[in-house]
C-alpha cells in the first residue's frame, strides 16, 4: 500500500485511490455522477479508514528505524 505526505500534517496524507467508485466519488468526477443518499460518505469512509491504516503502518516503520 503506498502513502505518502507533503507535510507532517495528517491532512496532507495520501493513499492511492482503488477502484472506480473512489475515483468518482473523490475527484472531480463527483459534480458529474449523482450518488444515492449516503453512498459517497461510505466511499470517503473506505478510504479515510485505509488512510488511517497506512499511516500507522507508516509511522510503526519510522520508529523502527529511529527516524520518527
């Protein structure tokens, strides 16, 4: 799983978007495709939890290594 960050704000982390549904619901794509009540909040919900997986994964790595 590749994560990466712009800065040491946890806002700025990013994950690679999987599947066409992320990319619908999280790009610009999402004022052209209508979604039913609650499916893009389920969406944003997958990737902000992968999200928070990546970073922990992340961070643990860091520390390992002393870097963190």
């Amino acid at each position: 799983m590749k994560a990466f960050w712009t800065t040491s704000s946890a806002s700025q982390w990013r994950v690679c978007l999987k599947g066409g549904d992320e990319f619908d619901a999280l790009t610009g794509w999402r004022r052209v495709i209508t979604f039913k009540a609650g499916e893009r909040n389920r969406i944003k919900r997958r990737y902000r939890r992968r999200l928070r997986h990546a970073m922990k994964v992340c961070v643990a790595q860091l520390e390992r290594a002393g870097d963190f």
